[in-house]
C-alpha cells in the first residue's frame, strides 16, 4: 500500500506498515511540540529524525502536526510559525526562505467522489511543491496538488485549489492572483 501512496494511486491507509510508519510520526511529533523552546538543539534533533531533510538554519515553531513526516522536504532558512499542519500522504517539498505563518494547512489526501470507495476507504494524495522565498499568510490552506512559484505571497485565509505562478500576490477562497511582483523592488509590507 505504501508503494501504491507514493505513487498517486488509490490505497487503504490502514495497511500495517502505514499505520506504525504514522504511530512513529505521531510519537515524534508528541515529543517535538512537548520541547521547551529553551531547548533548541532537541528541537533540531528531533525534527531532523521526522522530516525527510530539513535545510540549515530552518525553525518549525510547535505544535506541528504531520501524517508520516518522512515525505517532508524542508529547505535552507525557512520558517514555519505555530500550528503547521503537514499532511505528507504524498511529497510535501517546501524551498529554501519560505515564511509559513501559524496555522497553515499543506493537505496532500484526497478521497473519491463516488460514496462506494469513500466508505470503503480507499484514498489518494497528490504532492505539493512550494518554491524559494514564497510567503504563506496565517490560515491559508494548500490542497493536494498545487505547486506555488518562487517570491509568491498567499495571503492570510487563502484557500489555494489550483498552482500559482512566481511572483504574485495571491488571496481569497479559492486563491486568485490580484498581482504581480516585481522582483527586487520593495512593496508596503503585510501580515503574517
């Protein structure tokens, strides 16, 4: 069932090997956001044990809550701030620089339309891909599938559906570009 997860394809999330591959996430995540943020070099270390990569110099504020962990790849100097929702049933790749306000939701699951499968729990992931530098506001929710472009801003509570492109400002349920941004030009600046 892993191999099938991985590739896209339909799968049954409670085939054993899955379910400990989660357990183990689980008890790893407990242990991260149980931290003390006097502790820095166990926060480190224990992230480094979940993720697949994590870049120098990143922070990941806890709680952090993820599926597997293992299919996470999280660039150079990035910062996601509290309350980061993963959910790595397929490859979750964030860049280098990126700022992820707090309670951000990167959801890579998908589930059938059709109410038979559903009930018989039969599920999908589609990866998500987001590049260098890209500033994701408080709330906004990342679905299965979507790749955002270097230097792009999504604002607070956006709900992004489908890819943006680099550089532009994107806001709204679902996400719609309202701009473009020149790079190396500075801009009234935002919230997180």
């Amino acid at each position: 069932m892993r191999e099938r997860m991985l590739a896209g394809d339909p799968y049954l999330a409670d085939d054993p090997e899955l379910a400990e591959q989660s357990l183990r996430a689980m008890d790893l995540t407990d242990a991260f956001n149980a931290t003390s943020a006097r502790d820095p070099q166990e926060r480190r270390r224990l992230l480094t044990e979940l993720l697949g990569t994590i870049g120098e110099g990143t922070e990941i504020r806890p709680p952090l809550r993820v599926d597997y962990g293992s299919h996470i790849r999280v660039g150079a100097r990035s910062f996601a701030n509290f309350g980061l929702v993963a959910l790595d049933v397929a490859p979750i790749s964030i860049g280098d620089d990126v700022q992820i306000g707090s309670n951000v939701q990167l959801l890579t699951p998908t589930h059938p339309i059709d109410p038979e499968p559903r009930r018989a729990k039969w599920e999908a992931a589609k990866p998500i891909t987001i590049g260098d530098n890209v500033w994701l506001g408080s709330g906004a929710i990342v679905l299965a599938g979507v790749t955002i472009g270097e230097n792009t801003v999504v604002g607070a509570g956006a709900v992004v559906t489908r890819d943006l492109p680099a550089n532009v400002v994107a806001v709204g349920n679902p996400a719609r570009v309202v701009r473009t941004i020149e790079p190396g030009t500075t801009g009234a600046s935002g919230t997180a």
